[in-house]
C-alpha cells in the first residue's frame, strides 16, 4: 500500500441488503496505471465501479478518490458504461451525444459553451472521429459508436477514466484499436477497464484486480492461465490474439 495513491479503498464492505457483495475490500490505484478488473458475473465489479464514482456508500469502510471522498470527485471521473441496447433510429449526431459528456460540467443544460464545444471536438480528435461529427450515431459501425462513447467520457477532462466492458460485441480488430487507444489515453489518464478478455489486454495493464466478493491485485508480470482459473474457473478469455501485419482502416 502506497502513501498517496489516486483511488484508495480501504475494509470495504457492501451488500444490497442481501448477503454481501463486496467484503474487505482493499485497493490502491496509482496516478497513470492501467488496471485491468475482472470476476465473473455477479462478482460486485459494477457495484465497485458505482462506489468509487460516489454513486453507491459502503456499509462499511473508507473510499478516497483524488484525496476527497468519492461523491466529490465524480467530476474528475470519465465514465463509459456497458454499452446497452438503443434504437438505432435516435436523431442525434456524434457530436452531440459527445458533448453530453459536459453535462454537469457546462452552467445550464443544453446550452454548451463555446468551451465545451472546444473540449467536445478535442475529445473526437483523440479518439479519430473528428470527420464523423455530423452523422447519426445510428449509421456508425460497432467500433465507431465505441469511440464515440469513450470521447463522449473524455470531454469532462477527466483524470481517471472508467470503462466497463468497452470492446463487448466487437471483432478483435476493433478491440486492438480500441485497446491502442487507450494505451495511448493512459500516458495522461487513470484508467480502469472492466474485462473478460484478460489475456488479450495484458500487454496494455498494469495491474489486473481480480473481483470475486474479495479482491485480489497482481501485477500483469504475475498473470498467468493457471492463475485466473484457480480463482475463478474458466469465465475468463485467456486466448492470446495475433495481430501482427494488421493495418488500421
């Protein structure tokens, strides 16, 4: 444990109500990791993600993000949540569904300063999509829609980032640019990624917290098959893909 970590969690526990969700919860989170969160379904790691972003209080314990409690900091935090299903016919561009990203951050709702449209445009230059600000996000691919949602978390000039599931139901070509992306994000930003994908994402982590009620943190140097199935059985994807000679489109 580290003396002034960007997110530090200390004896968390949590439930619904029910039987616990989250018991002894320990974890400290540095300035620019990228940590890599798995478990299996139902293990509490979007229960986690709520906490930290101050949208759920422990039952027990204490919760530090950028050295102030967790509600205080959400406007420090880009989030993008698992992406759900919407229809596909919603008129509203790439670049306004961007800017929603500075609701909350903007002085009235809807009326985005010229700020804002600058930050929003920044944003889409990041993440590639600048030239797509005027379509429908109803016309875009899977990996393009990605994009748009990461930059839509980016436009509140966040200092951690937190993406759950952002290459769910893409090929892998568009999860290595999106994976590429965030590597890249990660030299300025905190990022914590909820995965499956483990084996695939471990050339980008850090660190890799396994989530099953308890948590437990290694090292990506320290990850291996053996290591995942041991404490949570085979949810996990440790398949290595092999995308060498690829070329971005």
């Amino acid at each position: 444990m580290t003396e002034n970590p960007i997110i530090k969690i200390r004896d968390l526990h949590f439930s619904y109500g029910g039987p616990p969700i989250l018991e002894d919860i320990q974890l400290d989170i540095e300035a620019k990791e990228f940590v890599g969160m798995v478990g299996p379904n139902g293990s509490g790691k979007t229960t986690l993600l709520k906490i930290i972003l101050g949208l759920l209080d422990p039952d027990k314990g204490s919760v530090e993000v950028l050295s102030k409690p967790a509600n205080q900091a959400v406007k420090n935090i880009g989030y993008m949540p698992q992406l759900t299903p919407f229809s596909r016919d919603f008129p509203i561009s790439v670049e306004e569904t961007v800017l929603m990203g500075r609701l909350g951050k903007t002085s009235r709702i809807g009326l985005f300063s010229k700020e804002d449209k600058g930050l929003a445009a920044k944003s889409m230059e990041a993440v590639e999509i600048l030239d797509l600000k005027k379509r429908s996000i109803g016309s875009l691919s899977g990996g393009q829609l990605q994009r748009v949602l990461i930059a839509r978390a980016l436009t509140c000039n966040p200092e951690i980032m937190i993406l759950d599931e952002p290459t769910a139901n893409v090929d892998m070509k568009v999860e290595k640019d999106i994976f590429d992306l965030l590597k890249k994000l990660n030299e300025k930003i905190t990022i914590i990624v909820v995965t499956h994908d483990i084996g695939f994402i471990s050339k980008y982590i850090t660190k890799v917290a396994c989530l099953n009620r308890n948590l437990i943190c290694h090292p990506t140097s320290e990850l291996t098959g053996e290591t995942i199935e041991e404490l949570y059985g085979t949810h996990v994807h440790m398949v290595h893909h092999h995308h060498e000679g690829e070329n971005r489109h």
